[in-house]
C-alpha cells in the first residue's frame, strides 16, 4: 500500500506541475495575442516602403564626422576641440530614392552661442541611407557607402574665395569651410533658401584651393520602423 500511495502521490504532484506549465502556455499566448503583430516588427527584417527612424554620424572624406545623433561622440568631440553638428534621429522610407535634389535637416551647429539650422542632405546620401537599412533589423547598425555621380570637389580661386571675405593664404589643407546651397539655383541670392554644407580643403594650388563637400561613408543604427 505505502509503494501505491507513493505513485498516486507522484502522478498528482505531475499533474500540477503540467497545469501549471499548462497555465504558463496560455498567459504567454494571450500576451503575444493582445500584442497583435507589433512584436514581429523586432523579428522581421525592415522591406521596402517601411518607415524607418535611424540614429547616424556622417563622416567626411578625412574620415571624420561631421554630423551625428549621438551625443557622447558629440560631447567627446567639442572636447577635442574639433567641429561636428548634432542631429535629430532620422526618418526615412526604406528603398525610396529622393524625389528632390537635397533634404534640408534641422542641426545644432555649436559654433558662437551655438544655433539650429538647416543642413543639405544630397539625394545620393538619402538614397544611399534609404537602400541600406533595407534587410536590417531594429536595434542592428552597420556602415554605409555613399557613391555621387559626379566628383563633389570644387575649385575656388582666389577672388571666389574674396567675394566672402576670406583670404587663400589663411587656408591649409585639412581646414573645413561652410558653404550655403540652394535647392534652386536659378533664384537670386537675396531670394534663395539656403542651407548650409560643410566641406575639407583637399588641396592648395596656384589657381585656388579644392573643397570636397563630399561624405563617403555614414555609420547607421536601425531605432524603429513601423510596417507600409
């Protein structure tokens, strides 16, 4: 009798474990009910025409950032006494190309008293960052190319240089300079909405100095994205 007893015993003690497992099961699969499919967002890669917020640093063609929406690189590099912009993170549409040649975005320039203004992102960049966040994942970063059509280098000669009040002999090579763009250029300056664009003195000749205002490579981190 003591050995039956001892088997009933267990195969009691067995069903309430299994029940409780049994339970566990059934919270598990209310929640993940109640989440409808918001949680396969995390899980399922980002596709074309998804709604994507991405955090990025912008990298010039001396490898060094010019923008980006982290704040312990931007504190650490106003520490280091060298220039870069903060930006908000930024929202695109995955594997849709721009539709207008630049795309001002608000950032916080810490120059003087410091200010927010308006930058020009060339369509290659929004293309280039668009494309790249296709297949990724939240949460999940990588390093992204940015190709131009054309060089992004400019000559500016002496008297280009004089018509803003600057001097060829102060540049050297490595220095940044600050140039405004307009998204249209048949406009008259007093008339035309400018944005700003940063780029490196490359070179120094006899006929000026050559300004890349060109950025090859962005580092990306993938913050949300909600299904088209």
């Amino acid at each position: 009798m003591g050995e039956k007893k001892q088997k009933e015993a267990a195969q009691k003690k067995w069903k309430k474990v299994l029940f409780v497992v049994a339970a566990i099961l059934f919270v598990v699969v209310m929640v993940v009910s109640s989440m409808g499919t918001y949680w396969i967002t995390g899980i399922a890669p980002i596709k074309a025409g998804d709604q994507v917020a991405i955090d990025y640093t912008l990298y010039s063609a001396t490898g060094a950032p010019v923008i980006t929406t982290n704040q312990q690189t931007f504190k650490q590099m106003l520490e280091n006494g060298q220039g870069v912009m903060y930006s908000n993170a930024l929202t695109l549409t995955a594997n849709r190309s721009a539709t207008q040649a630049l795309t001002p975005v608000s950032v916080y320039v810490p120059t003087g008293s410091g200010s927010w203004q308006q930058f020009a992102f060339y369509n290659p960049e929004i293309d280039a960052l668009s494309n790249g966040v296709s297949g990724m994942r939240t949460g999940e970063s990588k390093k992204v190319t940015i190709t131009y059509p054309e060089t992004m280098s400019r000559l500016f000669t002496e008297e280009d240089l004089a018509a803003v009040n600057m001097n060829m002999s102060s540049l050297s090579v490595g220095d940044t300079l600050s140039l405004g763009v307009s998204d249209n250029p048949n406009s008259s300056v007093s008339d035309a909405t400018t944005y700003i664009r940063l780029g490196d003195v490359t070179r120094k000749t006899d006929a000026g100095v050559v300004v890349d205002f060109g950025y090859p490579y962005a580092e990306i981190t993938v913050k949300s994205f909600t299904n088209s």
